[in-house]
C-alpha cells in the first residue's frame, strides 16, 4: 500500500520509510568510511612513486614485501605481546573494582567517579603525564632514590626491555573505569535473591562471587576480553606520545608502525605500503569484531540461561 503526500504529490512506500529516514546516515558514512576503505583497498595492490602521477598497479608485492619485512614482525610480536598482558588485566581488575563500588555504603559514588575519571581523561594528556612520571628525574625515580630501592633510577621509557611494559601501565589506567562500569551494569542486574538463596546453602562472603557472581558474569566477561583485545590492537596514542616506537623498536605497534610508513617523511610516505599493513590489521580486528558479536546481548543471556 502506497501512501500519498497531498502537499509534495509524491507516493511513499510505507516499508521504505526506515530507509529513507537511514539515507543520511548511509551517505555520510560512504563518504567518510566505505569509500576510503575501497580506496585504501585498492593501493594495497599499487605503487605511488609521486602523489601527483597515478598509482601502478603492482599486484601482490606489498604482500610479499610485507611478508619478508622483519620490523613488521616485530610489531606483530610486539602488539600480541600488548594483548597477553593487557586483556587479562582488563578483564578481572575491573571485576573485582565492579563489586566493591556495588556495595550499599556511604560515599560510594565518590569512589566510582574517582574510579571512572581516568577514562574521561584524554589520552594525549595522560601521555603526557605519565611521560613526566617516567622522567629520568620524574616522580617515580625521585621516589626510588628517596626508598633507597635504585641509586640511579629506572630507564622505563628508554630500556628495550621496559619501555613496551610501561606504556602498558597507561593503557591499563585509562581503562580500568570503563570497564568497571560495564561489569557494574552486569551485577545491578542480578537479582539479590540469589545471593540470599547462595548464603542459606553457605555461600557467603568471597566465596558467593566465585558461585554466584562469576558464573552469571560470563557473558560480560567474554564481552570486555573481545573489546580491551580489539582496543589493544589499535593502541596508537600512548605508543606516539611517549616512546615513537623506540627505543630500537621494542615499543612499536601495528598502528603505529602503519603510521610510520604512511605518514612520516623518513619512509617517503609510502601510503601503498601503509595501506597493505592495514588490511592485514583489518582482517586481524575483523576477526575480533565477528566474534565479539556473539555477546551482543550479555545482559539477557546471563540471567535467563
């Protein structure tokens, strides 16, 4: 059935209405998002020798370029290492924050803003800042000399061995909140009855979050390891702010090292070869979007199951 527009004379489709109402949407992410990514696609296979003058076609060379070059394996091996050590971290510590900042207790909102407020922060600034307590004579050093702990201080930022660790501690700090408020989401959700029914069969203290709380919490679990994970493969910002990828590399990451290639006159701005790294970085996130769909709806899951 068709529906007439007496003031424009036009006849509308009434199960093309959601449509119309998404074009806008539609047209400015084709514009901003769809089209550069076919673009991009496109120049993965290409050579751009002169930005004035059209790419060449060139077909799987950046592939094979890409396969034989060792600083690109080497933040590969750098951006798993971030995953191994940050997502775990990610995944319990805001657990744990979740249930204490659920208790009934006076001043408690204090404590979730507190908790909270890193992540409102930008990450430029929390750069910054951690990049001063790192300093040869930051804060964290001057409180080593004083302990007695270091006579000399640590190298966090300037040591092959620390520097990766230590932007680390960054990425941890900015998300610890977020995910927190995801998990308290998750525990506002179950009904307290559980836990009273837990306490009558002598499940009571910390012993009710590991056979209440856990259990019911896994599919906001898996929910945060699939996000931190996909976060943790596109850091870029801590990496750039505080160490350039150095020192001798140890701290560079896939962004980062694609940004590298493509945007810094050190490697002529090979935008092709740039291109290629991130298609590889789009498959790898890809296959964490596609898995992360399988927790969509946590909430629901976690209590009708």
């Amino acid at each position: 059935m068709q529906k007439f527009m007496p003031k424009s004379g036009i006849f509308i489709n009434p199960r093309l209405t959601p449509y119309i109402f998404l074009l806008p949407a539609l047209v400015i992410l084709g514009l901003t998002v769809f089209l550069p990514a076919i673009q991009a696609f496109y120049l993965s296979f290409t050579r751009i020798e002169d930005i004035t003058q059209p790419a060449q076609w060139i077909g799987f060379s950046n592939f094979f370029k890409l396969w034989n070059d060792q600083e690109f394996w080497q933040t590969l091996k750098n951006t798993i290492l971030y995953l191994i050590c940050v997502v775990p971290i990610l995944v319990f510590v805001p657990l744990g924050l979740a249930i204490l900042v659920n208790q009934k207790l006076r001043g408690m909102n204090w404590f979730r803003a507190a908790y909270y407020t890193p992540v409102i922060i930008s990450m430029v600034v929390a750069g910054i800042a951690f990049r001063w307590l790192y300093a040869e004579n930051g804060l964290l050093n001057q409180l080593l000399k004083l302990s007695g702990i270091s006579k000399t201080g640590v190298e966090w930022l300037t040591s092959p061995d620390l520097a990766l660790f230590s932007v680390m501690v960054v990425t941890i700090w900015k998300g610890l909140g977020y995910y927190m408020v995801i998990y308290l989401a998750g525990l506002q959700s179950i009904p307290a009855d559980v836990y009273e029914a837990a306490a009558i069969d002598g499940s009571d203290g910390i012993g009710k979050h590991w056979d209440i709380t856990v259990p019911l919490m896994k599919p906001y679990l898996a929910l945060v390891a699939v996000i931190s994970a996909i976060a943790a493969t596109k850091v870029f910002e801590e990496v750039y702010i505080m160490t350039q990828g150095g020192p001798l590399n140890s701290s560079n990451t896939i962004v980062h090292y694609l940004y590298q290639q493509g945007f810094t006159a050190l490697n002529s701005f090979n935008l092709s070869y740039a291109c290629t790294i991130g298609l590889v970085l789009f498959l790898i996130i890809l296959g964490l979007s596609i898995l992360r769909l399988s927790f969509n709806d946590p909430a629901g899951d976690s209590l009708t199951k």
